[in-house]
C-alpha cells in the first residue's frame, strides 16, 4: 500500500483532503443519511454509496483524519442490553476530541478538550440509552491504530471489514461504573429522550 495514497484513487484523495479539518469530516457525517442494513463497509464504499451507519462512520473518519495527518484511531463502547458505539479520536494539543455517526442526537462529535480518554468517553453517558430508556454505557476501549489492517485494505476494500469490529472484542476495555452506580441509575426524561430520538432513522 503506498503511504501517500493509501490504495484510494486521486479524486478521492481530493474529496477527504477537503475536509481540511476533523469538524469537517464531522460535517460530512451528518449529512449522510443513517441506514440500518447490517452492512461492513470500507470507507471507499462509505464514500461512494453516501451513506452509512455507525460502524462505518468510525471506520471512514479515522480513514479521513488519517489523510489529514493523525493516526486512524477508533475507540469502542461496549453497553449493557443495548448495542456497541465506536468513535474515531483524535488530538489537539493533548486534548482528545471525537467523530461518529449516530442515530442519535447527542453521540456524535465531541470538541477536543477532554483529558483523557476516560473523560472522553463519559462524555456519551448521559445520552446513551436504549428504547426502554435506560442508560446502558459500561464500558470504553483503548485506542486502536487501524494501521494494524493495512495489509488487508481496510480503506479501500470492496469486501466487508467485519475483522475490524470481531478485533474490538479481543480490546482491553475499561469498566465506567461500579454495580452500586449501576444499582442507582435512573431512566432517561421524556425531554431528554424526545430530543436524542429527534431525527433517528427507522426501518
């Protein structure tokens, strides 16, 4: 794979390069309509097809920031019955932010100005629930480099990527909450949720 292009062709090179910065990848991210296929694509399929869902807006930001100049970091929430988040991350001046794609409000971009990793991802406690409004977040991965899949083309493969999210489950994670927190949680308001679900695509 050569390391200036990465396998991705001159005009998609342009196209991620015009984001300029991480806030604009963010922007591109948005923008894409949600869709709930149970689908492993690569970015260059992200890019291609102008849609995507959780999964594959982590996967296609890290693959973007990485043309911008930082590390395609991904970080993984595991929660409790409800499904996984992943985010790609990046650094400014030593201050993590945060890119996804969400079919919800609030668990999408985060400014870098967290500390840590673990402040970070607390960040998404709040507003990450499930239907029955419960708040389900348990727990956050350390950072994994996705340069560890160069060999397999994960930018720019046209097969599915599913060994990227089988490898999140080897991760190290680290647990949020203690049982007597968990014991303690209660459910999301009426306002809270009408506002998360505002938008949230639907089969």
């Amino acid at each position: 794979m050569n390391s200036k292009n990465w396998g991705f062709t001159p005009a998609e090179l342009r196209k991620l390069r015009n984001f300029k910065e991480p806030h604009g990848i963010q922007r591109y991210l948005d923008d894409l309509p949600y869709h709930l296929e149970d689908t492993a694509w690569s970015p260059r399929r992200v890019l291609r097809e102008e849609t995507g869902h959780c999964l594959e807006g982590a996967l296609f930001a890290a693959a973007a920031l990485r043309v911008l100049g930082h590390p395609p970091l991904i970080v993984d929430f595991e929660a409790e019955h409800d499904t996984d988040h992943v985010v790609a991350v990046f650094k400014v001046k030593n201050h993590w932010g945060a890119l996804a794609k969400s079919n919800y409000t609030g668990c999408r971009y985060r400014e870098p100005v967290y500390r840590s990793l673990r402040e970070l991802a607390m960040s998404y406690f709040n507003t990450y629930f499930n239907m029955r409004r419960e708040r389900t977040m348990r727990t956050f991965s350390r950072p994994v480099n996705l340069a560890r899949f160069d060999n397999r083309e994960w930018m720019t493969t046209e097969e599915p990527i599913w060994f990227i999210p089988i490898y999140l489950f080897e991760v190290k994670h680290y647990k949020l909450l203690t049982p007597a927190m968990i014991k303690r949680l209660h459910r999301v308001d009426e306002r809270t949720f009408q506002g998360e679900v505002l938008g949230k695509a639907k089969k």
